[in-house]
C-alpha cells in the first residue's frame, strides 16, 4: 500500500523527542516537531524510582537503576524506529545528586545513545516556568514543580521568567526523610516552604502546579467535585477548595477515597507526600487558586530552543490554524473567517475583551473541522473534539466556549442543549458569546459553501434606513435568496441590531 501517504500530522515537521529522566520515573516522549503548539506523538513512562532511599544512602537502588536503564534501552529502539534524530534526554535531582550518579548517567547515555544533559536546580526551576510560559497566554503566578527529588518554585510575570529556587521536598524524598511519617513529612514541608524567602508572593495570583503527583491529586479532586471537563491542563479551582480536600488526602486510606480508581496504584502511595507539600505551598505562599499546568520542563526545554519570533507567537491560534489545516474543507477559508468576523464585530459595535477576542478568532480557525462527520452528529461530535482537544493556553470555560460554538452552528438552535454542567462551566456571558459566533458562521456558510475568496469581498455597511446591511458585489447577488435571508435574521435577533442583505 505504497499510496497511502499519511494526510493526519503537519506536513514539513521532524519529530523532537525528550527523555526525562526524573527521581519517580523514567519518561520518553515523541513530538510531532518543536513549534509553540505542541503536538505529541508518543509518550511512555516507567516509575522506576530512581530517587527511592536516596535521601539515606546517597546511591541510587541498584534495581531502580536496571529498571531505568532498560527502558532507556526499550526508549532508544523506538526512537530509531520512529526515524526520530533530534532527541533531548535530560536527567534532574537523583542523577545530579547520588554518588553512583556519574557511573548511572554513564550506563545511561550508553542505552540511550546519545549524551545527557544533568539539570541544576535552578536549571528544573527555569524549565519548568519555561513549561507554564509555553502553556498559558502571558501567565503571572508562581510555578512550582513537584517532582520525586525536588520542588521547584519560581515567580512569572506576564511570561518573563524571575529567578527561582529548588527545595528538597521531592515526594520520593519527603517520604524517605519522614519515615514514612505524614506529620513528619508536614513539619518538613512547612520548614522548607515557610523559610524559602517566597511568603505570601502568591497573594492574588494562582498557583501553577506542575508535576505527576500534583496531576494526580487534581484528577482525585476533579472526581471529589464530579467536576464535568476531565481535562487536566488549565484545571483551575480556588485555593480554599483544596484545604479540606488535602487534609483528607494526609490524613485517609487513599485506596478508599472515592473516584481513586481515576489514579494508578503506582502514583498513590506518593499522594499524601504531595498533598503536605500542596498545603505549605497554599499556607506560606498565599495564592488565589490552584491552576494544573500539563506542560512542565521536557515543554519548557524545547520552548527554551525555539526562535523568538515563533515563542511570540499565541500557542491556542497556532493550534487552532493546525486544526484547521488537517481538518477543515479550506483552512484559507477559515483564516478570512476570522477576519470577516472582525470586521463585523467593529462595524456591528460589539465588544469583546481582549480574552474574547483570542476565543473568537480560534473559534473561526476551528469552525469547519467536523465537516466529515455524519450531518445528524456534527454538532455533538465538534463539540466533543473541541472541547477535549489537546489545546494549551486556553481555560476550560474557553473550552467549554470553542465545543459550544461549534455545536450551535450546526444545530443551528439554541434549545437543543447539552450537559447542564458545561453551561454552567461556560459561563452566562460566553455563552451569549458562543451562540453569536455560531449565528454568524451561519450567515458565512450558507454564502460560501467553505469556498475562500468569498468573504473579504463582503462589506457592512451602516444603513440610512436604520441598522447595518451585508454588501454582496453584483457578480454575487445570485446568493441571496431565502435561505441566506433566514440566517442573517436569526443572526439580527441575536446581536439585537436590524440587518439586511443586498447586492451593491
């Protein structure tokens, strides 16, 4: 089947590869290319616990280290296998601080094939910011990065990265310096987190946590919550919602909490060292909320190799134009979109905050990607797709907005409905936004069929007669007929403005 030439990933793109060679695991994962939307291809990690006992023996464990080494091996075949030659194996607190770490990281890069790159300290707590900068639009807060040896912190401030400090708070480390000892392991957080110099910094800001442990507990309060978007990047929920919940964590079982089945029996055991390490953080450092970023150090070293022109750009429009690009009928067509919608949005005097308008724009990018679904399940299934999509930089209510404004455009009623929790999650007013997105995707659509060309040639016109009229040039007057007519009258009575359609 030589003819079957893959249409499904970014034509032009090499895959890049990080190998994370972390205290709790050993991960490899495959990117489609190093661009500001990352896209992975391929992610496999293996909890080898590198960095268990480490705190009394300084060594590493000898059976800790062949599971490592064997699958940097395994990691090694699937790279050449997938005709991968950029990768970037990295190493943090375990490798850089046991006193076998050198003959390790030895074996290591023997296995892997290529040399290793031993993070600092203040290396992990730059990469990690660097992460959030990837994931979030102009993030400031305080990123921490909880992994099995270390914890990270760093202060970010409209996506410039402070300088940031390490602490010895690892889950696997808490729980070797505690005994196993939950109150222990408290008085050692709080003494860390406490005496760190970062006290209060975190006063109305959120919290980015980073981290498999943190991820884990969030899915575990996603669950306690029935929280409706199991999507874990840009989780967001106040910090005084997490103080009841952690405590439960520390204190309880976690084989019997309700919804850990959504948490692998391997990451439990670490649940309550994160949870005392999360409580210090919200006690001594004082944010607003806590904000799970998805994007960590592996994101954030390839963000940190990536040309300043392309780390400018905006990570959810870039995603969006790739979507668009494998998905749509005419991703040019998409683009005009979004600039008809513009244009209308200033000639119709419809505000929108600078957050709305990124959400606008994605929305048009992304308006035409379930064309080859079934006519009768076109809507429910874009909204599943966007709302689920891998998409960074965007909260969940944004989320909820994309799915919604989509849906909408292609049942083309308001009363058909979906889970009651996902309005709730939208919001009343980006809901409002969502259905006069999709009213006017509606007015497109039926004038372009998806052909471009069409809507820059379009013109709103301020009407002598009252309201505004939509200016088709004479060699397009055969499209306005009744069916045009409907749809910019159902678009009138969302944006309250009387409308008509003419030839000029």
């Amino acid at each position: 089947m030589t003819d079957l030439i893959p249409q499904g990933r970014i034509a032009g793109r090499t895959p890049v590869a990080v190998v994370d060679i972390g205290s709790n695991s050993v991960r490899l994962v495959i990117y489609e290319g190093n661009s500001r939307a990352l896209t992975m291809v391929f992610n496999e990690k293996v909890l080898s616990g590198l960095g268990k006992g480490l705190a009394q023996t300084k060594r590493l464990d000898e059976r800790s280290v062949s599971s490592a080494l064997a699958a940097l091996a395994r990691f090694r075949s699937l790279l050449d296998q997938a005709g991968v030659t950029e990768v970037h194996p990295l190493a943090t607190a375990a490798a850089r601080e046991a006193l076998n770490g050198p003959d390790f990281v030895a074996a290591a890069e023997a296995a892997i094939g290529t040399p290793i790159k031993i993070l600092s300290g203040a290396d992990e707590a730059h990469f990690a910011a660097e992460g959030v900068v990837a994931g979030f639009h102009d993030p400031s807060g305080i990123a921490g990065d909880l992994g099995g040896g270390s914890l990270e912190l760093v202060d970010v401030t409209n996506g410039r990265i402070n300088t940031g400090l390490t602490l010895p708070l690892g889950g696997l480390r808490l729980q070797d310096l505690s005994g196993n000892d939950i109150a222990k392991a408290r008085a050692l957080a709080d003494a860390h987190v406490g005496g760190c110099g970062m006290t209060g910094s975190g006063a109305g800001r959120p919290f980015f946590a980073v981290g498999g442990t943190w991820r884990n507990l969030a899915k575990l309060h996603m669950e306690q919550r029935r929280y409706p978007l199991h999507v874990m990047h840009g989780y967001e929920a106040p910090a005084a919602d997490w103080l009841d919940f952690l405590d439960m964590v520390a204190r309880g079982d976690p084989d019997k909490m309700p919804g850990i089945a959504a948490v692998s029996k391997q990451r439990r055991t670490l649940l309550a060292f994160g949870a005392v390490t999360l409580q210090a953080v919200i006690k001594h450092i004082k944010p607003a909320s806590i904000v799970l970023s998805a994007l960590g150090v592996r994101e954030g070293y390839l963000h940190s190799l990536l040309s300043e022109e392309e780390r400018r750009k905006d990570p959810l429009i870039e995603a969006a134009l790739e979507f668009a690009i494998l998905r749509a009928r005419s991703p040019r067509h998409a683009v005009e979109l979004a600039d008809f919608s513009r244009r209308t949005f200033e000639t119709l005097r419809i505000d929108e905050t600078p957050y709305e308008e990124r959400l606008r724009e994605a929305a048009c990018l992304l308006s035409d990607v379930g064309w080859r679904a079934h006519p009768d399940y076109r809507g429910a299934q874009s909204f599943s797709t966007l709302t689920y999509a891998s998409f960074s930089a965007i909260d969940h209510a944004g989320r909820a907005y994309l799915g919604l404004a989509n849906f909408y455009r292609h049942e083309g009623s308001f009363e058909l409905g979906v889970q009651p929790e996902m309005l709730n999650l939208v919001g009343p007013r980006l809901l409002e936004r969502a259905r006069l997105i999709a009213s006017l995707f509606r007015v497109a659509y039926i004038l372009t069929a998806s052909v471009p060309g069409i809507l820059g040639r379009l013109q709103w016109r301020q009407d002598p007669r009252g309201g505004y009229t939509l200016l088709l040039p004479r060699d397009l007057a055969g499209l306005i007929s009744e069916k045009p007519v409907s749809r910019l009258d159902a678009f009138s009575k969302v944006v309250d403005r009387k409308l008509r359609i003419e030839a000029a």
